[in-house]
C-alpha cells in the first residue's frame, strides 16, 4: 500500500469525506470531559470546580501545540501529520479510561490534546488548497467539526446515564483507532503536474502575504483571542449549564445532554451560511454581525432558564458558530499556500489557548461565589470586541483573488 512509506517527490491528500470527519473527531474527543467531569470527580472524592482544572493542560497543548503541527506539516508532509493523529487522539482517550488517579487523568488529558492540535493547522491547510469557493467548503467542514461539539455531550451522557465515564473516554477511542485504519486506504496522490504548478506559482513569489495584511491580522489576532474565549466558553460549560438552570425540565443528564447537543447541531449549519455569505459580501460586514448577535443574546441567555435558556441560547451560538470559518476565509485570502499551515496554526495557538483558559478562569470564579450568570454575562461583554475587530477590517471585495 502507497501509503505506508510516503514518498517525499510526491504529495498526498485525502478525500474532503475523511478530513469531515476528522474535524468531526477533534472537537467530539476534546470535549468529552467537558460532559464526563462531574462524575469523575465524584469517583475522585472532587467537586466540579476542583475537577475541571486537570483538563486544562490538555485543552492548552490543543492550542499550543499547533505552531509545532502546522510548522512540521510545511516542512515535511501534510498526510504524514494528518496520518498520526487519529492514533493520537485514541492512545490519549484509552489512557483516560484507565486513568487510577487526577494525576493521570489531567496526563491523559493532555496527550489527546497535544494529538488534537494537529488537525486545525493540517486538516484546514488541506481543505483550503483544493479549488472552489472557499468560504463554503470551510462552512461546511465547520458543521462537520460542530457535529462533533454536539455529538460529545450527547454520546457521553447516555454512556455515564448507562454506565460510567470511563467507558464515555473508551468506545470514542477504539473508534478513533477504526478511522485511522480506515484513512489510510483512503490516500491519493495527488496529479504531478498539479503539484508543479504550486511549486512555479511559490518560486515566483518571494513574500507569503498579501497587501494589507498588517491591519488584517491585526484584526484578526482581536477576534481570535475573544472569539477564542467565547467559543471555547460555550461548548465546554453548556452542557453543565443545563444541568443547573433547567431543573424544571429534566435532571437526568443524559437529558441535559441531549439538549446540549441538539444546540450545538442545530447551530453549526450556520457556518454554511457564513460561508455562503463571505464568498458574496465583504467579511468584515458578517464578522460585525456575529458580534452583535452574541452581544445580544449571551446576555439574555445570562438572565434564563428552562425552556427561555434553551431556545435563548440556540441563538447565541448560531452566532458563534457562524463566526467561525469567517477568519479562516480571510487568511486564506492574504496569506499564500506555502505559509499557510504555520499562519493557521498561530492562529489556532491563540484561539485555543485563549478557550484553555476558561477552565481556571471559570474554576476560580465559581470557587469564589460568582455563579453562570456572571459568566454568561462577561462573555457578552468579550462579545463587543469582535464587533469593533470586524468594523476596521478593509472593506475588500470577496472575489479579490486568493493568496
């Protein structure tokens, strides 16, 4: 099988089918702690302040360590990366199900998150680079990575409702570990003459971004760390949110689970639409948009309950959600191929670190007195950041020619 020794005067790719899924993968394994920390530290003698703190070392190596993806994907090879990592993400879940102290779960946890940062810096580099309206197909990549975020509270509910957390961390890795296996039948490679062309095009061009880039990045780097915040903030404290503000609904969590992730499934398809949309209309207008709807309806969302908090907090993260393939689209508008996988993965750094650190942020307020409508409520504040970020975006036609 090709696949099994790559061959370096050769490029490789993968069907957008199984870089789908994988985007699906990384959000669903990272998040699976998020639904299973309550009872793992009630079998660990922890509340759920105390407990939420050993996942942040994996959910800062997600972040972190993406530099490191994006600069050895560059450097070497893409499929080789986007190779290891299912295997990654399966050895770090296994570990955790076997976990016999905080200690080693908090050590597990960080190597699924240091495997889960290969995807975003690699998978999105690999789907940017084929032809064809960008903004869509970065929508509709997204929706496959938000099914991921949905499927994780739902999936791990039932299995803590039916069994134990433990298994919640087991069967996700002994499917990580199918679709690893699976992937590798799937490679290709790719046409020689196509990959000739990428190598004048880069020869001919000795700067990797593009006019303008300053103001854009800078831009950017607001709505990554804030974005990031608020992103990272949403998934990981709704499905616990739910627990405690719809009583009058249900208590069993693997209902509140499921309701979490009909949200979260719900609410992705609106990154089709933002992909639609920036492929039409200046980014910055869409960007500003998303916004205002956080500012909105987080800070509604912050005064609810029950039925109100459900459908309030849909439209929150219709919102959140659209905003994500938004920067994407416009770095891949400035920023050429050959540079690409190290400017995503700096900016996935910042977006992922700034969520990992909603976990001591959020340990230390709730440890403090502070309750989740505190919470909800700074982060509709974080919100006006991204409104202000979009406004001063250049006012760029969305068919200018990509990087």
């Amino acid at each position: 099988m090709k696949i099994i020794s790559f061959d370096n005067s050769k490029s490789y790719s993968i069907p957008d089918l199984y870089l789908n899924i994988g985007h699906l993968l990384d959000h669903f394994m990272m998040l699976i702690f998020a639904k299973a920390a309550f009872d793992a530290g009630r079998e660990f003698g922890l509340s759920y302040e105390e407990i939420i703190v050993y996942g942040t070392l994996g959910v800062v190596l997600f972040g972190a360590a993406a530099p490191l993806a994006g600069w050895l994907a560059d450097k070497y090879s893409r499929a080789i990366l986007i190779t290891v990592y299912p295997f990654g993400l399966g050895l770090g879940s296994f570990l955790a199900a076997f976990s016999q102290s905080t200690e080693m779960l908090g050590l597990s946890l960080g190597i699924l998150g240091f495997f889960a940062a290969i995807y975003h810096p690699v998978g999105i580099a690999m789907i940017v680079k084929r032809p064809g309206k960008v903004g869509l197909r970065l929508g509709i990549n997204g929706v496959w990575g938000n099914m991921g975020v949905a499927l994780a509270p739902i999936l791990t509910g039932f299995l803590i409702a039916y069994a134990d957390w433990r298994l919640g961390f087991f069967i996700p890795s002994i499917i990580c570990l199918l679709f690893g296996i699976s992937q590798l039948f799937a490679f290709i490679e790719q046409d020689e003459t196509e990959v000739k062309v990428d190598n004048t095009k880069k020869s001919k061009s000795s700067s990797a971004l593009t006019e303008g880039w300053q103001t854009v990045l800078f831009c950017l780097s607001i709505v990554t760390l804030s974005g990031g915040f608020i992103f990272g903030s949403l998934t990981f404290l709704i499905p616990r949110l739910f627990e405690v503000n719809m009583l009058q609904i249900s208590n069993d969590v693997a209902i509140t689970g499921l309701l979490a992730g009909l949200v979260y499934a719900i609410a992705s398809f609106s990154q089709i639409g933002t992909g639609w949309l920036v492929d039409k209309i200046p980014p910055k207008y869409v960007l500003a948009a998303m916004g205002l709807g956080q500012l909105i309806f987080i800070y509604i969302a912050s005064q609810s309950s029950d039925f109100g908090l459900l459908f309030i907090m849909l439209a929150a993260m219709i919102f959140v959600f659209g905003q994500v393939p938004i920067t994407d689209v416009i770095l891949v508008k400035y920023v050429k191929d050959s540079w690409r996988g190290r400017v995503l993965s700096i900016k996935f750094m910042v977006n992922l670190s700034a969520g990992a650190s909603v976990l001591p942020i959020t340990s230390l307020l709730l440890k403090n007195g502070y309750n989740f409508s505190f919470v909800l409520q700074c982060l509709a504040f974080i919100s006006i950041s991204v409104i202000i970020a979009g406004m001063l975006l250049p006012n760029k036609s969305p068919t200018f020619k990509v990087a």
